[in-house]
C-alpha cells in the first residue's frame, strides 16, 4: 500500500465528496468536489488517515449498484464505518472554507486568539452528570 492516494482514488475520493456535500447555488457554496477544496482534502487524508481512506475507497469500488444512489445506499448498509471516516474527513476540510464559514454566517478565520461568542445555555442540564460518581479510580 502507497502512502498517498493514487489518481484514481482521488478521482473516486472526488465522486464520493460530490455526493456527500454538492454544491448549492441558494447558499453560494461550492461542492466539496471543488478542486481547490479537493486538493486539500486529499492532503488531509494523505496526513491523517491514509490506510483507511484506501480502505473506504476500495470499498466503494466493489461495489455494484448501477447508479450512484444506489452505491450510496449499499455504501452506507455495508460499510458504514469507512463512511463515516470519509465523511469525518470531508468535513474537517470543507468547514474550513471561506465561502462556507461566509454562508454559515461565521467570520472565515482561525477559531483562536479572538475566538467566537457562544451563547449562554442553561447550564442545570448537565447536573445529573455532575451527579454521578467518578468513571475514574483514584491514583
């Protein structure tokens, strides 16, 4: 096994971000097929989680629904794990994009130093976890 994604997984890596997050002309976005969006995707999983993207990319490729629904649909029944580490690397990429933070109405910067303003909730709801005995032992 490579320790970068070949051109053809990029390719099938590209049709499956497509799907996951298309592009949306109401909301000024792009999809995270976008090539710019892509390259850093790729960079990512090639960083982070290579061995399974390969994994989730060959997955897909065995499959054999005819259309892309169907793919999805068998994609997600019988292997939802390596979905859900495609989709964790999508979206850790693709939130981080300008005109995304722009529409999600979010300042497209670093969370920190100036960080964000989060509303105030009402805090008595974590209570009966405040409550429970200490999933830890003592040293």
């Amino acid at each position: 096994m490579t320790n970068v994604l070949t051109q053809a997984e990029v390719q099938t890596f590209t049709t499956i971000a497509g799907l996951m997050v298309p592009a949306s002309a109401t909301h000024n976005v792009p999809g995270a097929d976008d090539p710019s969006i892509m390259a850093e995707i790729v960079d990512d999983a090639n960083t982070h989680a290579i061995g399974g993207v390969k994994n989730a990319l060959a997955a897909w490729e065995a499959l054999d629904a005819p259309d892309d629904a169907g793919r999805v649909a068998e994609f997600l029944d019988d292997h939802g794990a390596e979905a859900a580490l495609l989709q964790a690397v999508v979206n850790r990429v693709y939130y981080r994009n300008d005109a995304v933070m722009a529409s999600l109405g979010m300042e497209a910067r670093a969370p920190f130093p100036k960080g964000f303003e989060v509303e105030e909730h009402n805090w008595s709801i974590l209570d009966p976890v405040r409550a429970k005995e200490p999933l830890w032992r003592q040293a």
